[in-house]
C-alpha cells in the first residue's frame, strides 16, 4: 500500500503553473485551430480577433508567449508587438503572415519578435516554436 502524504506536505509542494499564451488572428477558423493546438498541450489559451483588445490584455494580464496575426494594418500589430516586448516585458511574440514580407520581417524583428513565419502554421510546428522559447515551462513535456 503507498504511503499517503500528510495535508502539510502536499501544500508545500509547487504547483504547476500552465503556460499562458495570447492568441490574436483576425481569421476565426486559425484562431480556432492554433488554440486547439496549444490547449492540446495544456497551454492557457488567452484569444482575441480585435488588436486593441491584445493591447489591453497585455497591458493587464500575464502571458508568457503572444502568438499573432500580423493583419492587415502595420500600425495594428507593431503596437501589439511593442506592448509585449516594451516596459522590461520582453514577453516572446511570434508574428505569423498570410504571405511573407520582408520589409514587415525586418519590423518585427526589429520590435523584438522571436519569429516570423508564413501561414498556415502546422500545429506541430506552432507547438515547436513555442517550446523552442519556453523550454523550461515544457521540460517534463
């Protein structure tokens, strides 16, 4: 019979925090599929069509990657960018593009985005990139 552990020690023992990601797609049929994908891998999946929405919650909640649609007005997703990258946040952004740009790459990377690559993204490759710059939250994985 397995020895059971007492209240005391079971409270002090770390819980598991999950990885919190922020999606952002204008396309409601990627948003769906790239958050199937992420809670597939018990991410906490923040989602949003609306960039200033993005904004918003990056300025009041805590996200560990941001994963976006760079859309189709440049002002819209470089403000989402330097929202998760500014202030010491250096929160991880990767901008996903319907056809690659490269004056739009440069941007991004120039922002402080860790990737930028064209859709459609498998999920295996989504799930690639974020535990490519989340390793410690997917060590045990």
């Amino acid at each position: 019979m397995p020895a059971m552990k007492n209240s005391a020690s079971a409270q002090r023992e770390p819980s598991v925090r999950r990885v919190r990601i922020l999606l952002v797609d204008e396309d409601p049929r990627d948003l769906s599929n790239y958050r199937e994908a992420l809670e597939r891998q018990q991410c906490e999946v923040g989602t949003t069509s609306s960039y200033g929405d993005a904004i918003q919650r990056l300025a009041s909640e805590r996200f560990d990657f941001v994963v976006m649609d760079q859309g189709r007005d440049p002002f819209e997703w470089r403000a989402v960018v330097e929202q998760a990258t500014g202030s010491g946040r250096r929160t991880p952004v990767l901008v996903l593009a319907r056809c690659h740009d490269v004056v739009r790459y440069l941007e991004a990377m120039q922002l402080g985005a860790v990737d930028y690559l064209e859709k459609p993204l498998s999920a295996s490759q989504l799930i690639g990139v974020v535990r490519a710059y989340l390793p410690r939250h997917f060590a045990a994985a």
